[in-house]
C-alpha cells in the first residue's frame, strides 16, 4: 500500500502529488523532473487531511521508490524521525520571526540522505507577519534541493507574495461513505458505528476515528449537543457557558502539565540548578532566568491555543446541530450530521423560524470570531448562548 492510498476522497490531488513525486525521482536522477516545484501549499476545510496530504507527499519525496509505505524512509517519515524532514507544528497562539529565522537556518543544511531537504509547516496561517516575511526569502531562493510545504486552510490565509510562489494543492471533505469505509476495513469498527462516526465528524477522518473508539469523544460530543435544549433562562445560559470554558480548562490543563513539568525540569537542570562542584551553586546560572521565562511565556500560548481549539470544536459542533435545524426546516433531504438527536432537531425546527435558525448560527460564527480576537471566553460564550436562547 502507497503512501497516497490514506488520502481518502483525494483524488484529484493525489494525482496532482504522484505526477510530482514521480517528477522529483527524474529530478533526483538528473532529469529535467517536469512538474516539480520548491514550494507547495495544501490547503482545504478542517478535516480535509491538509496535514496528512503534505506528510505523504513528504515520504514520497524521501522515498527511493516514490512513496512504497513500507520502506525505511517511509516509515521514519510517519514516526517523524527522518533526517532529511523538518516538521514543524505551531504550539502557540502564532509563531514569530524569531523561530522563522531559525527554522531557515535549519532549511539551509544539504539533504544527508542525498535526496530533498522537506520542510513541513503545519498551521501556516500562525505565521506573524514579520515572520511570514523572512520566510519569503527562503521560499523565493531556496537551495537546490529543499522542498517547503505549507499548510493552511485557505490560500488567502497566507501572504500574497508567498501564495504566489507556492503551487496550491487543494483537499476537500472526503463522503461520509468513504470515511465510514476507512474505518470499517482499517480499524475495524463495527459497521453501523463506522457509519455513524463518519456522519457525526462531517467528513473529517479523525474526528470520526476518534467517535468510533473513544467513549470520552463521544460523551463530550453528547455534551456539546444537550446545550441547546438546555437553554432555558438566563442562568441556564451563564452555566452552560461556564461548563464549556471549563471543559476545554481541564483539557488543556491534561494535555500539557506533564509536559510543562518534564520541560521546566530539563531546562533548570540545563542551566545548572542543583549542580555542586567547585565555581558552582544550587541556583540557576546567568541567563537561566530568561529562558525559563520564555519556556513559561511559550507553555502559556500553548495552552491558551490548545483550550481554544477545544472550545472552537465545541463551536462547531453547535453550528452543525443547528445546520441540520435549518435543513429540516426548508424540508432539504440532505444528510443530517446529528441524525441521532433527530428528535431535539425536529422540536427545535417546529418551535422556531429558518431566520432565528440563521441568527444562532450566526451568533456561534460571531463568538469564533471573538476568540480569535482575545475576548475572554466566558464573556465570549456567555453572550453567544445568550443569543441561542432569544436570537436578535
């Protein structure tokens, strides 16, 4: 099995990266490799499998045989222990100039497997604008053999000059047939709940996986969707937005506080805290100080990004609810996302108009918006569950 055989419902692009891969192997060989370019950005909705599409097309790159699945290379590639892949992941709310600068000393190095340098930058729509700007560079005049692959969600999230630069791959949300289809043949999950896993993510490949094997995705899932009918009173407001700031809270809290200790601890013993010997002392040395502040500054963006991505999850999945509302409320035969909570849709679509529909969703794109802008999140999801319950 290739490389591109995960790409589920990407057919158009994984030929678009075959055609490349096979073209970077004549490149590799002394060939004129028509097709292949020193700049690539995989964009498309969340779920679309923007990060997966440039981790093949990676391997590809790497591969002697242009992306087997099953070699050597292939596998460092998946385990992200390849000496010619730079995978970056933006931990934090954005990622500055400071790292871009060094991420394109690290791009300068010569491939030491003979092949390409790749680097792939996940989250492309983090980069500050200085940032963005001296990755410009890089991008215009890389050395021979280094191949950038960005990915963002859209092509506009990006700066002109560096869009323009890169050849656009674009993914789309794979069918809930397909999906459903991945999951019952690959992982095994019982049909009926592949089916449903597939329905409830949308499209998106992980999202469903993690539906169809884990009780704690679905509870939340669960959550989430009692929200609306939960929406009562005013105070049935205020808690509910409590609960949800709370939850995305202890997720952030759980994902990184193993890591911030194990990170601190290794940066104070770096820099010489508990040492004894002559000419030292138990403390931290000259400048230990500064870099652990900048450690604590970094841990706290990424917490503040790992809770907002939980709460704008959340989000999403009260937009979908109320989709499948509106759907039910214009008669469309679409397929519902939350088919299993039919019954709170069909009350919800009976007790309310499509354009009070419409202004709840609006209010939930409204609260993502604000998030975005650093707005306190209880004041964020407070007003948004506001407007659930008594539209403008």
């Amino acid at each position: 099995m290739g490389v591109f055989d995960d790409l589920v419902g990407q057919e158009r692009a994984t030929a678009v990266l075959e055609r490349a891969a096979a073209a970077a192997r004549e490149v590799v060989g002394g060939g004129r490799g028509a097709g292949m370019t020193h700049a690539w950005l995989f964009t498309g909705p969340p779920g679309a499998g923007r990060e997966s599409a440039a981790r093949a097309f990676a391997a590809a790159l790497l591969c002697p045989d242009s992306g087997c699945g099953h070699c050597d290379h292939c596998h460092q590639v998946y385990i992200g222990s390849h000496p010619d892949l730079e995978h970056v992941r933006p931990a934090g709310l954005s990622y500055g100039v400071k790292q871009a600068r060094e991420l394109i000393l690290r791009a300068a190095g010569a491939p030491t497997q003979g092949r390409w340098r790749v680097m792939l930058f996940e989250g492309g729509d983090r980069l500050t604008e200085g940032a963005a700007n001296a990755l410009l560079k890089a991008i215009e005049e890389p050395p021979a053999r280094t191949v950038w692959l960005l990915c963002a969600p859209s092509a506009d999230d990006l700066l002109i000059t560096i869009r323009s630069r890169c050849r656009v791959v674009t993914l789309v949300i794979p069918s809930t047939e397909a999906v459903a289809h991945v999951l019952a043949t690959r992982d095994n999950v019982p049909p009926e709940t592949a089916a449903f896993a597939a329905r409830a993510a949308q499209g998106d490949l992980d999202r469903a996986r993690r539906l169809a094997l884990d009780d704690g995705a679905r509870r939340r899932r669960e959550a989430v969707l009692a929200i609306p009918a939960s929406l009562s009173g005013v105070g049935e407001c205020v808690v509910a937005a409590e609960r949800l700031v709370k939850t995305a809270e202890e997720e952030a809290a759980a994902a990184t506080s193993v890591l911030n200790e194990t990170e601190t601890a290794e940066l104070r013993k770096l820099y010489g805290e508990g040492s004894t010997g002559k000419g030292l002392n138990r403390g931290l040395v000259r400048g230990g100080a500064g870099a652990l502040k900048e450690l604590e500054d970094r841990q706290k963006s990424r917490a503040t990004r790992i809770k907002r991505d939980t709460l704008d999850a959340a989000l999403l999945e009260l937009a979908g609810f109320y989709r499948d509302v509106l759907a039910m409320q214009f008669g469309s035969g679409v397929e519902l996302a939350n088919d299993d909570h039919r019954y709170d849709l069909d009350r919800l679509a009976r007790a309310s108009t499509p354009d009070e529909t419409l202004l709840r969703i609006e209010a939930i794109m409204q609260c993502r918006e604000r998030l975005e802008a650093n707005v306190n999140p209880q004041m964020a999801v407070e007003a948004m569950t506001l407007s659930l319950r008594a539209p403008r």
